[in-house]
C-alpha cells in the first residue's frame, strides 16, 4: 500500500510544478512587442470606454460613482444660503459642475491617446506586470497635469454662468489665502476640474480591472493573451 500511496503524491507534487512552470513560462513567452501591442489595447480600450460614458450630456450626473458634489465649505454653509433663498443658486450650481466636467471629460480622448503613443516597452512591462491600475496610474502620471489645464478653462466657462459661483470664488479666495481651506477648493472651477479628472480616472480604473479579472471575455485576443499571461 506505501508504493501508490508514494506514487499519488509524487503525482500530484508533479502536477503542482507543471502548473507553476506553465504559467511562469506563459508570462515569460509574452514578447516585447506583444506586451506592447497588449498594453497598448487595455490603455486605449480604458481611455475609449470611459470617455464615452462620461463626455456625455449627464454622463456625471447619472453615475453616482463619479456624480460630483457640492466642495464641503459649500456644503456645510447649504441650511444658511438656503434661509436666503439661494437655495435654487445652488441646486443649479450643482447641475453646471457636472455638466462641465462632461464638457471637460469629451475633450480628453486625443491627450489619452497621445499618451498610449508615447508608451515605451519599460512601460508596458511595468503596467503589465503592477498593480489593478497600473494603466490608470500611468494615465494619471503622463496626462494628469496637462488635461487639468485643458479642463479648467472650460469648466470656469460653464461654472461661471451661475451667479453663486462668483461669490463662493470671492469668498473662499480668501479663506484658502488665510489656510482655512484647500487650495483644490479655492475656486469652484478648480475644484470641477480635480473632480472631473478624478472621475475620468476612476471608470478608466474599472476598465482596467475588468480587462484583468477576465481579459478572454474582452473579445480581444491581444488582451486575452497578454492579460491572461499574468492572472
């Protein structure tokens, strides 16, 4: 009885290292150029998808993930602006920031792509191989800055048709100049504009962490390829 006792598990030990090398070879058989061309897909897909659910008429609005509030200083100040009866004021302030962050959002698919553009192959192994949003991280390092300053002057062309908006501006100018408050929150235009990108980020996140937790079911065989490699 002690030989195919001894047999079994020598069996099951062999079938546990196969499966290891398999996968290990699987992830080291992916090629430089299509980690690349993987990488690339997932990168345009995330940036494609969460540009066409957000640049959208209530593309914010109608998504509580990413719906944006009013800045908490406004919030807090909403029963005693309420008692004035600008309580209308900022309902539609309300409506306009999200409405600007849509507007800001449609502009961002060329810079996004831009940056897939610029991917090296050092990149896509990172991204490949790093955490749930590497893709989303690496968007947020390569566009982060200059798609805030494409989204701003859009956002305070919008933001600004509301009256309220320039008396919180004027207002918390001040307090964030004495440090009472961020500086995210100094102007509500700003303050849109973080929270648009934000946004835009965070469904870019979710692409991406749907590509990896079932990159066959993308369609795509790129991605199935790739992605699959590394699960």
């Amino acid at each position: 009885m002690f030989i195919p006792h001894f047999s079994k598990s020598v069996i099951a030990a062999s079938l546990v290292c196969a499966t290891s090398f398999a996968w290990a070879f699987s992830l080291a058989d992916v090629s430089n150029k299509d980690a690349t061309s993987g990488v690339k897909a997932a990168l345009e897909k995330g940036a494609t998808v969460a540009v066409a659910k957000l640049g959208v008429e209530n593309g914010f609005l109608n998504n509580d993930k990413v719906k944006i509030g009013l800045p908490a200083s406004l919030e807090k100040a909403m029963p005693l602006l309420r008692m004035t009866g600008q309580g209308k004021k900022i309902d539609e302030l309300q409506v306009s920031m999200n409405h600007a962050a849509e507007s800001a959002v449609a502009l961002a698919k060329p810079m996004l792509l831009d940056a897939v553009k610029s991917m090296s192959v050092t990149d896509a192994k990172n991204i490949l191989t790093g955490g749930e949003t590497s893709v989303t991280d690496f968007f947020r390092q390569k566009t982060g800055t200059p798609l805030s300053a494409k989204f701003l002057p859009v956002v305070k062309k919008i933001t600004d048709g509301n009256g309220l908006s320039s008396q919180y501006n004027a207002v918390m100018g001040k307090a964030s100049a004495s440090g009472l408050v961020s500086k995210e929150e100094a102007t509500v235009e700003t303050y849109v504009t973080k929270r648009a990108l934000d946004g835009l980020y965070t469904i870019i996140a979710d692409e991406e962490k749907a590509i990896r937790a079932d990159p066959v079911g993308t369609g795509s065989a790129i991605l199935g390829k790739v992605f699959g490699a590394v699960k």
